[in-house]
C-alpha cells in the first residue's frame, strides 16, 4: 500500500509504503520538507517495520538535503552517498560538482578540485540530451573519461569509455523509470538527462522533482494553469514524445508559443534584434519562461474581471468555492518567486559590495518591497480586513479581495466604503455596476 500527504501549498509532505510480508509489516517513509519558494530542501528517509502486535522497529534512517542560489539552480546536496556536494554552474546547467564543500560556502576554495566536469553540447533544451561527457577523478589523481549516449527523448541509455567500450547500458520506460540496468553508470544524468536522486526515486526536472513510480511532480506548477488544468502531470501524460526542459511545462508547446508570439506583428514582446526565431530561442529560453510566469498576472486580472463583471451568482459562487482561492494562491507563489529572487540577488550583491554600497541592490530591495505590497493586497481580506469584519462568510467578501488589487489604488478610502456597502446589500446590479465604474 502506498499512501500520501500534502500541505496547504499543495506539494507532498509524506510518502509511506507499507509492504505485507506475512510476519510483519515492512515500512518505508520518507518526508519532504520546503523553503519559502516551494523548493524541495530536505527528504528523511525511515526504514521499519510493524509485528503483529503493532510494536515498531526502525531499521534505518537516511537524510537528503539541498540547497538553491536566487535562480533556483540546486547549488548543494548533500547525501548518504555523496554528503556535502557543492555544483558550479554555467547558465542553468550544471558544469562541476565538488566534494566536501559545506552549505554555507558561497564557492569552493582554491584547496577544492573539482570531483567532477560536465563536457555539454547543445541538446534540445534544459541539458536535454546535451551531455557529451564527464571527467572524474578517480581518487588517485587520474581523470576518467565516461561518454553519454542518448535516445530521442534524452534518456541515458548507455555509457562509454575513452576508448570506446561500452560501460553501462540501459531500458527506460515511459516516465524514466529503468526495468533493465547493465554495467556500471556513476553518473546521475539519467531520464530527460535531468539529475536522479535514486534511492529517493525523485528526479530534479529544474525548477521541481518528479517521482519517477507515480510519473507525478511532487510540488504544483509553479507558472500555473499554463500547461493545463492538472498542475502535477508530466507532459500531459505523454511521455513517449514529449519532454519537460525545466519542470515548467511541455517543451515543444512552450517553443511553440514563442513562435506564435514572434510571429504576432501586433506581439508586445520585445524579442530583441535577431535574424531569425531560432536564433532567439536558442539564447532566451530561459527569459521566455520568466515571461510565461509573468503572464499569471494578466490570466488572473482576467479571471477577477470575469467574477465581478458575471451577473450569474450560480456561477460565481462556483468560481469562488474552488477555482478563485485556487489562481489568488497562484498568484501569490508568483509574487513570492519574484521577490525572492530579487532579495536573494540583493544580499549576494550586499556581501560582496557590503550594505548600503550597491545601487542595484537598493533597487532591488525597492522592488522586492512593491511585491510584498501587492502580494499583502492579494490575501484573503488584504489590507482591508476591518470592512470585512462583520460579513462573515458571504462570497462577495472574496470577490472584493480578489479585486482589490486592482481596485484600491483607484478607488481611495471612501471608495472601499462604498464598495463594501454595495456589495453587502446591493446584488449583481450594484456589483455590475461598481465593476464599471
């Protein structure tokens, strides 16, 4: 039997698998814990087992952890096979992994050699089949050289070495999971060529894990209902053809999206001076990603226009009950992301200039500030939870909430009063019309 937890967020806290075999129960559990920005810090692994009086013994424990710089690129992890690994990056991928190097390095030292170095090509995007090779020390002071061989999805299926001979060889099925292993593969470029945590099962597709058993992502999508309604399927379930480049969304409808953009003479996107689409794609597709996420803001401002304006209550107290809360919490894990990733950016820009001396710092922090305004705005009653006080559960309540990010810079003090007097007494009639007003 295997059983799940989840938070409020919507990203899995606990993972139990419970085997029957016979004399006992035998127990796996592992836990999984967050940062702010939704990100996977820290899985503890349980081994146990249960008798048939309900006495439980543990029989092993294990614990993972990771860490993330202000781009959510995996810098640390630190495993009982590979404890404190620190990884240095060019762009979003990784180039070297070096050992032994704590948490809260901000590099290795000059005393630190690289354990190992990612030799990549172009791939099809997020590294996606781009691994060509790696160099590893092998304890001795000689490098070992181990070749990558990929399928059309950009699954490892085989490892060679310098001299050609065949190392490991491998059979995926559809979501990454291996039926047949041969050889020895050190290595943990594996499935989409993303980064697995084996005895976890997980596997780092960038911006979040996915289980390769259940084909799922632990977390929601952080951009949303971009990719569709299900925020936790791989690649609408089709995996066979398609590939998810960063834990965002399908590759292939993402690029697709772009181009129609590029396409659009009417687009608003400033896509810069290229000659060419692919030109652009190949050296913006991680700012176009940005600019997906970004687009939650317009998505909602649509959504809450669509609640107010609608004169069917049926359909309103539909939207409120599940799919309201549901894009505002979106919402908020955007904001979140931007100003995390800014406050992030201005400490390393503090620590390296010191405080008070970087102009880009204080801009960022600035920044970071009108986010916190906008997402304290955004919550359930926002900054005007003393007009609610006595509403008690009416849906307009949240209609007013949703909206009012919108519609408190332009309405003042005494506009709220009026629009919270209308929305207690007035119907759909007053609430039409204090959306057109």
């Amino acid at each position: 039997m295997v059983s799940f937890a989840y938070d409020a967020n919507g990203s899995r806290t606990n993972k139990t698998v419970t085997v029957d075999d016979a004399s006992s129960f035998v127990i796996n559990t592992i836990a999984y814990t967050y940062d702010e920005d939704n990100r996977l810090v820290g899985a503890g692994v349980v081994d146990s087992t249960e008798d048939v009086d309900g006495n439980i013994t543990i029989t092993g424990t294990a614990t993972n952890t990771f860490a993330y710089d202000y781009r959510s690129r995996r810098y640390y992890r630190s495993t009982p096979g590979t404890p404190h690994m620190y990884c240095v990056f060019d762009g979003g991928l990784s180039i070297q992994e070096y050992s032994g190097v704590s948490q809260a390095a901000s590099l290795p030292s000059s005393t630190h050699l690289p354990e190992t170095e990612f030799i990549r090509g172009e791939g099809m995007g997020g590294g996606v089949g781009g691994m060509v090779y790696s160099i590893k020390d092998d304890g001795a002071g000689n490098d070992v050289i181990i070749c990558s061989h990929a399928n059309h999805r950009g699954d490892i299926i085989a490892r060679s070495d310098s001299s050609g001979s065949l190392t490991s060889f491998a059979l995926y099925e559809a979501y990454g999971t291996r039926p047949y292993e041969w050889g020895n593969d050190p290595d943990r470029q594996k499935a989409n060529t993303k980064e697995e945590e084996t005895a976890l099962g997980l596997l780092n597709e960038g911006m979040r894990f996915r289980d390769l058993e259940t084909g799922t992502f632990l977390t929601r999508d952080p951009i949303g209902y971009a990719d569709g309604p299900n925020v936790y399927c791989y690649v609408h379930c089709n995996p066979i053809t398609q590939f998810d480049a960063w834990g965002l969304e399908i590759q292939k409808e993402s690029q697709d999206a772009a181009r129609n953009e590029w396409n659009d003479s009417n687009s608003e996107y400033d896509f810069g001076d290229y000659d060419s689409f692919d030109d652009w794609w190949g050296e913006n597709e991680d700012s176009w990603y940005k600019h997906r996420a970004a687009q939650g803001y317009t998505i909602y401002d649509d959504f809450c226009g669509k609640i107010i304006r609608e004169g069917n209550a049926d359909a309103r107290k539909d939207l409120f009950s599940s799919s309201a809360k549901t894009a505002r919490n979106e919402t908020l894990q955007a904001l979140a992301y931007e100003r995390n990733t800014r406050l992030n950016e201005a400490a390393r820009l503090d620590e390296k200039y010191g405080v008070g001396n970087s102009p880009l710092a204080k801009q960022l922090k600035g920044e970071a500030a009108e986010y916190d305004s906008l997402m304290s705005s955004l919550r359930p009653g926002g900054n005007f939870a003393g007009f609610f006080a006595d509403l008690g559960n009416n849906p307009m309540e949240l209609a007013f909430s949703l909206y009012g990010v919108y519609s408190a810079g332009k309405l003042g003090v005494s506009g709220i009063r009026a629009l919270t007097a209308g929305l207690r007494s007035g119907g759909d009639d007053a609430v039409r019309a204090i959306a057109g007003s």
